[in-house]
C-alpha cells in the first residue's frame, strides 16, 4: 500500500548481513517495494534470504514475532530470522525467501481458497495480549484513527487527504462506513488487513505462502474479514473483489471457521471493505491518479449491504 520508493545502501547493507546472519551477500535475487525496500539475497554462505529495510516503528518488532509464531505453527508465511534490528536511520528484517508459485488460484475456487486461508491465520494466531502492541495500524485499516478529520495520515505523509476536496462521494462513503463501523463491536483478535493477491502465493488451491507480515493488526475478527473479503481477487492481482466476489468470500469464510456470523457483524464487514476501498480511493484522487479502488456505483450497493 506503500507508494514512494526507497533507496538502500548496498555497502550498508551488506554490513548488516553479516552482523545479524553472519554472512555477507554474494548476489541479489531481486529488489522492489516503496516506502519498504525488499530485497532478495544470495548470502556468501549459499543461503537464500530476503531483507525487508523500512521507516522505524515500534510494531514492527511484534509484527515479527506474529508471523514467527504462526509458522513455528505450521502456517505458510517466510521464517523470521532476526528481530527488528537498526540499518542506518532505518530497521530491517531478514527472513527465509520463499519462490515459487501463482498468484491465483483456480478461479472456480478462489473465494474458498482465499477466505479458507484467512480463517486459518486468524485461528492460529496469537492473542493480542500474548504479543506487543501493534499500534498504530495502517492508514487503509485506520477507520478508527485518532486524528481530527475523517481520513487517516497515508504512509505517504506529504498528502492529507482531508485537505483535498472532492471527491464528495469518496468522502461519504468513507463516513458512512465509518459511522457504521463505530456502531458495534466484538472481541478483537489479530489478523492481516491487507489480503491481496499479490500478498500470497499457491501451490494450485493450496496455499504456500503469505507475504507482508508488517500488514498484521488487532482488530474484530467481521472487520478483518470484511477487509480480505473486499481486496482479493477471483482474476488478477490487479483486480479487487467485486460485490459477488466479496459476498462469495464472506459466505466461505463463516464455513471455514464453523459459525455464522449475527447480522451486525456481516454489516459491519460490508463496511469495513467500503471504508479500506474508499480510503485508497480517495488518495487515488488526491494525487489525480484514475479512482480504481472504488467506483460510486459499487460504493452505494456495498454501503447497502452494510445497512448504512
């Protein structure tokens, strides 16, 4: 979700290898991310790893220690192997490199495949108070920030977006999800707020492995469901979820967990798809980049699902 890309020093980083792994790079595997540099390494020693170098923040060390302890649980995510340790003014992570596999699954399966693998992190995963804070969430999850306006500060933080006018429709449907997101709750739990395709990879229905473990956060289980439920894809990584797809979604995903969720909970994960959609709509707009994360038409029938 990131957007500004970010520089690494090669000597500096090859420094930090061989303190944190004990062994420098002998070759790069592959480099990309924005505001987070990811860069895929060959160690001098044979290993295959990737590096992951970003801003500071204190969550993200309980990021790491989320997704070590679901893969020391048996889920498919990349082996920790170090903390969050100081690269310059930065901190970085290393990690196993994991190749291989689609994007996509069969498109006949996808909604199972997909909300199967969510209800599997969320059952596995640790409880909030087994790990340290993960606060604060990213912007596309933040419909409860603390900040004045309606829209949270974006990692890009040269824009705020309650300073740029318009869309009007981007802007009610922002609030009207969150309005309805404030209406309710239940008990959080920690989950991935950003299930996008590109995020995971298969194994034809199975999946392999799931990337981008800075995207963990504590949240109601129907608003962590409801924002997988609206960013994956049946067709392309490119492509979110239509209304169907999400409904598909949220109907596998009561079935992989074993219970249906009450009628406020399945509004509130309606909403919770308008606001992180909206959310990235609007900054679409504010950088007069084409709104493709949300159209108004589908705004209004999403906000309809979630009885707004």
């Amino acid at each position: 979700m990131s957007r500004r890309t970010r520089a690494v020093d090669p000597g500096r980083l090859a420094r930090w290898c061989l303190e944190q792994l004990g062994s420098p790079p002998s070759e790069e595997l592959f480099s990309s991310g924005f505001l987070s540099a990811v860069i895929g390494l060959r160690l001098a020693d044979g290993r295959e790893v990737v590096v992951k170098v970003r801003p500071g923040s204190p969550r993200i060390a309980a990021c790491v220690e989320v997704q070590r302890r679901l893969v020391e649980a048996g889920y498919p995510g990349p082996r920790p192997l170090t903390g969050a340790e100081p690269l310059g003014d930065d901190i970085a992570t290393a990690e196993t490199y994991v190749p291989g596999g689609t994007v996509l699954p069969s498109a006949e399966h996808a909604a199972v495949a997909f909300a199967g693998a969510f209800a599997e992190l969320i059952r596995l995963a640790p409880r909030p108070d087994e790990v340290p804070p993960l606060d604060p969430v990213p912007s596309w999850a933040a419909w409860n920030h603390d900040g004045g306006g309606l829209w949270p500060c974006p990692e890009d933080s040269d824009v705020d977006l309650d300073e740029v006018p318009g869309a009007e429709w981007i802007d009610d449907a922002g609030r009207r999800a969150r309005d309805r997101l404030r209406a309710g709750g239940s008990d959080a739990v920690i989950g991935h707020c950003d299930w996008l395709a590109g995020n995971l990879r298969w194994n034809g229905d199975k999946l392999l492995v799931v990337h981008d473990w800075d995207s963990v956060i504590v949240e109601s289980e129907a608003v962590l469901a409801g924002f997988a439920a609206a960013l994956y894809s049946t067709v392309s990584a490119d492509e979110l979820a239509t209304v169907e797809d999400t409904r598909r979604f949220l109907d596998a995903y009561v079935r992989a967990r074993g219970r249906e969720f009450s009628e406020d909970e399945l509004r509130r994960a309606w909403a919770a798809g308008v606001w992180t959609r909206a959310c990235d709509a609007k900054y679409q707009h504010a950088v007069g980049k084409p709104v493709t994360s949300l159209s108004e038409t589908e705004a209004r029938e999403r906000l309809r699902r979630a009885g707004c």
